[in-house]
C-alpha cells in the first residue's frame, strides 16, 4: 500500500525538546517520486500497448470483415446514405471514417454488387493503396482502445486504488485478444470499451447520480450504436441505474457527525408520520428516473448516430431485407430507434437462422455449441489474466466492502456471454471480446483480500500475463494460452477470427518471395485480400485433378479445419514444410 494510504500511527510523548531534523531533501524528494511513478506507468503501459497495435496494423493484411467497415465508412463520408451493412448501427464506421477522411481513398459510389465486393474494389480496384487506407482507417480503433485502457485503470482504482488500478491497466494493456482486435477497423473492440465505461460511470452514479447517469446512457447508447449485440446490456444497466440512485439516496440521509444524527432522526420522525410506504415510494420513483434517463440518453445517442450519417434518415439497402414474424418482429417494430436500426436487427435475426460451420477441438460440426464461447475463452486468455480474474470476483463477492460493487463488475459480462451463447455463429472469442475486460478490472480486486502474499503473486501473475502476450507478438489474433500449447497449435483447436481471419497474405507473398522463388503455387485462401495484388500467383487446386496439383499447396487454416472430400484428400497427401503467421500452412506436393 502507497504511504498516503496508510494511516499516522500516534506515538508516546517525548520530553520537551528541540524539533528533530529530518534529512534535508530527503522526504520531498521520496513524495514527488510517488506523485509521479503512478502516471510514468500509465504512459509506459499504454505506450507499449499502442507500439504493438501500430506495427501489427502496419503488418496485417486487411481481415475478412474489414473492407465492409472501410467501405461503409467511405460512403457515410462521401455519399451520406445508409445503405450498406445495415446489420451494424453507424457509430463504429463513424469511428473508422475519421481515419478513412485523412486518407482520402478514391471512391465510386455506383460500383455494383454485395457490401463485401465493394469494399473489395475500394481497396484493390480503385487505384487505392490498401496498406495506407488500413492504417488510417484502424488508427480511431487504435486511439480508442488506449482511450479505455484509461477507464479499465480508473475502474479499478476506484474498486482496489492505485496499484489496483495498475494492476489492471497493465493485464488489459497486454491482452492478446484486446491487441488483436484493438488494432483493427472493426467493431467489436469499441463495443466492449463503451460497455465497460458505461458500468464504471452507473457505479460511480451511487455518489453523483445527476452527474454519472446521463453520461452512462450516452456511453450506454454509444454500445448500442456500434454493434446490436450489446443491446442485453440495457436493462442490466437500467437496473443498475435504479440501485445506484436508491444508494446515493440512503448515504444522503446519513451524513456524519452530529448534524448527520439529527437530521437521521428527523427523517425517522417524519417518515413515521407520513408512513414507510409513502418514503418507499418515492424511493422507487427516484430509482426509475435514473433508469429512465440511461435508458433515454441511450436512444438519443442510437439516433444522433444515425442522424449523422443522413439527416433525412433515408435507408435504400443494397442488399434485401428478411422479414421477421412472431415476437421477434413484434419486439423490433416496438424499439424506439430508426427504421435502418431495426431493418439491421432483422438482417442479424436472418443470420441467427442459418446453419454455420464451427470447430472447436478438433471437431468439425454445424450449427452451434452452448459452451463453445466459455471455450475458446480458456485457449486465449492468459493464464494469469485467468487466475487473477476469477480471484479477483471471488474477492468482490466474499469482501464486504466490496460487495456493493459486485453487481456492476460482474453481472454486465455474465448477462452480455450469456446472450452470446445463445447465437448461431461460432466464430471466435471477439463475440465475448468484454469478458477480458471487465476480468482485468476484477483482477485488481484480489488486492482487498489482504492475504500477505497478495501482492507478490498479483505481480508474478501479470508479469506472466504479460511475458505471454510478448511472445506471441505481433501475431495476437492466432494466440493461445501456455496451457493449450500456444499460438502454435492454436489452429488445431479453434478456426475463423480466433486464428485465421485473411490477416497474413502479406507475409504469405513476403515468404513465397524469399524462400518459394519461381516455384508453382496452389492456394486456399480465407479472407478478403486479393492474391495478384501481392505478387501472388496461383490457382485453386480444388478446380483441377488431385494428379496434376504439384508444387506448394497453401491453404488457411481455417480451410485446413473445415476441409472435406478433395481439399481434405490433397492435404492428407501432401508434406507439411511451413507455416505463415500460425494461419496459413505450406505444404509440398
């Protein structure tokens, strides 16, 4: 514990004497560097976290949702029309448009077809420089991670105080999965940032209500208006907007010292008077107001979003529309928000009753399964993000002091991976990418165990945490913890965005250059990078007979995971040589 934590302790009295001298300069100079280290820390930990997203921008080719974003973005900026992706509200690709505007692309907003063929001819067919349009369009995504790396340390410092917060600042700072998708333009890692900074802001309403509500409804909105998968965390935190103003009502009527008695006792006497139901009542009042003001500040965040884009809020999408019946209709048409937002939430419903591939394991299977989230949580969360974490809620829950504060850490990420593993769609750990963060704040709590060990295990737990992380750099979306073998063998047990989202054509044309010169090239590619681009030239083995595929048969991973009758029968027959950026395997035919 800092010593401006720790409590004078009262010595006897001593013989009246001359004052003792302290060292000259001594005792200053110990404050200052106490001052100081905390925020020399912070700048280092998000320095660090931001030199890692920046090289592994630079590096990756763009991912397969990507050029949707990116070319969402440009239009909203040049054409001002919904039209594309409605399936995600436009407040993530307003965030990428910031990026997409410093660039500058050339655009052609007739060009034909599906959102994913636009995005393509954007960065490869429009006389464009895909790595330069990428990395302006991820730097917002970038500065918004840093951004909640601030309120996963100030959520914490609250909770477990300044080393706490550190802890935590440091555990969310070398999360493989933050880095990952933190230096990416897409939505995933904005979504789990206003989250986060929502439920800090409703707990911090217990002392300020009228100051920290409206601010969590707009952070709350600002979720909402990224990605629709964040919408089970409004009536959580509705609810938790009513505990906190029922909460900063009872500490009001209790004020220390003698004022504080009185006016306690008056209060009892007048609420004998007047009667307990009538006290409750407006109790409950009040608790519905905070409710009501997130929820408000929230649908007002959703439609200025919207608003931004097109004023008129005119939606001609470029793709169809599937109706939806029965109460999930019933429950879209009733929302408050704009037309294009619930035409989106009919477009995921259309997605939800699909039949999708997953692997996890090993096992290749349709549809989906209930425990494949918690999963593939274990395989790429560090181990001691892991400990700590879960040490971290159990501390929360068992400490007195720090139930109060259970709710708003714990119950967001529970009801936000419970809804998501309901969905249809196995396809990686960004589908929970909150539950990392909301675990690195929990981590710092364990600090309120008061064990005597506690604060060297909490250290030896996030040095390894980050040990881990640096290891793996710079390929953060493939990573697997020690436990299941590392990034590695990470394509043996999972597939698509845990290890194989399209991200390493680059390198796969760097390393064809440097050790493949002049050899013939068969390729299974999964992502939306275009091959020829790069200087890559090949064909698809799948298009010919197995006799005559001879040369380099390249395949992603995630095509390895899923392959079935001639792709699976070229592999099995063919010797592995190489690998690329754990994604991409290389084999000898």
């Amino acid at each position: 514990m800092m010593a401006h934590e720790q409590h004078p302790v009262l010595a006897p009295e001593a013989p009246a004497g001359p004052p003792r001298q302290l060292p000259a300069g001594r005792y200053p100079r110990l404050r200052r560097l106490r001052r100081w280290l905390p925020p020399l820390l912070i700048v280092l930990l998000l320095g660090q976290m931001a030199a890692a997203m920046v090289t592994t921008a630079v590096r990756q080719t763009p991912t397969i949702d990507e050029p949707v974003y990116v070319a969402t973005a440009t239009d909203y900026l040049r054409e001002h029309r919904l039209r594309y992706n409605p399936e995600h509200p436009p407040l993530g690709k307003l965030l990428i448009a910031a990026g997409v505007a410093v660039a500058d692309p050339r655009y052609d907003p007739s060009y034909p077809g599906s959102q994913g063929e636009v995005g393509r001819h954007l960065l490869y067919g429009s006389g464009n420089d895909p790595w330069r349009l990428m990395l302006w369009a991820r730097l917002p995504v970038i500065a918004l991670t840093l951004l909640c790396g601030l309120v996963v340390f100030a959520f914490a410092r609250d909770l477990a105080g300044t080393l706490g917060g550190l802890a935590a600042l440091a555990l969310y700072a070398f999360s493989p999965d933050v880095l990952a998708h933190g230096s990416l333009a897409t939505l995933d890692l904005p979504a789990a940032g206003f989250v986060v900074t929502s439920a800090w802001l409703v707990r911090r309403a217990r002392r300020r209500p009228a100051r920290y509500l409206p601010l969590a409804g707009a952070a709350l909105g600002a979720a909402v208006a990224t990605k629709m998968s964040t919408l089970p965390a409004v009536p959580v935190l509705m609810a938790l907007a009513a505990v906190s103003v029922m909460a900063a009502r009872r500490s009001g009527t209790a004020a220390p010292g003698t004022g504080g008695v009185r006016r306690q006792r008056l209060a009892a006497f007048r609420a004998a008077r007047a009667g307990v139901r009538r006290l409750a009542q407006r109790r409950a009042v009040a608790a519905l107001g905070g409710a009501v003001v997130v929820a408000v500040m929230a649908v007002v965040v959703v439609w200025a979003a919207y608003l931004a884009v097109d004023p008129r809020l005119r939606f001609v999408p470029a793709e169809p529309v599937p109706a939806v019946h029965g109460l999930r209709g019933r429950l879209v048409e009733a929302l408050p928000v704009p037309p294009a937002y619930r035409a989106g939430m009919r477009v995921q419903f259309g997605l939800e009753e699909q039949p999708w591939e997953g692997f996890l394991f090993g096992r290749l299977y349709t549809g989906s399964l209930w425990y494949y989230l918690p999963a593939a949580l274990l395989v790429k969360t560090p181990l001691g993000l892991l400990a700590l974490g879960a040490a971290g809620a159990v501390a929360v829950v068992a400490r007195r002091r720090l139930r109060p504060a259970a709710p708003y850490l714990l119950l967001p990420p529970a009801v936000l991976l419970a809804a998501a593993m309901t969905g249809s769609r196995d396809f990686g750990t960004r589908y929970a990418l909150f539950v990392p963060v909301f675990l690195a704040v929990a981590a710092a709590c364990l600090r309120a165990l008061r064990w005597r060990w506690g604060g060297l295990v909490t250290g030896a737990l996030v040095l390894c945490a980050a040990v881990s992380s640096v290891r793996t750099f710079p390929y953060y979306l493939p990573y697997a913890n020690e436990a299941f073998g590392g990034p590695a063998r990470t394509h043996l047990l999972l597939h698509d965005s845990n290890v194989d989202w399209g991200q390493d054509l680059g390198r796969l044309a760097d390393r064809l250059r440097e050790r493949y010169p002049g050899e013939r090239v068969w390729l299974v590619y999964k992502g939306s990078g275009v091959p020829s681009y790069y200087g890559i030239r090949a064909a698809d083995p799948r298009t010919v007979p197995p006799d005559r595929v001879h040369g380099l048969l390249v395949v992603s991973d995630s095509a390895v995971a899923k392959a079935r009758g001639r792709l699976a029968e070229l592999i099995a027959s063919s010797r592995p040589v190489d690998t690329v950026g754990h994604s991409i395997s290389l084999y000898r035919r």
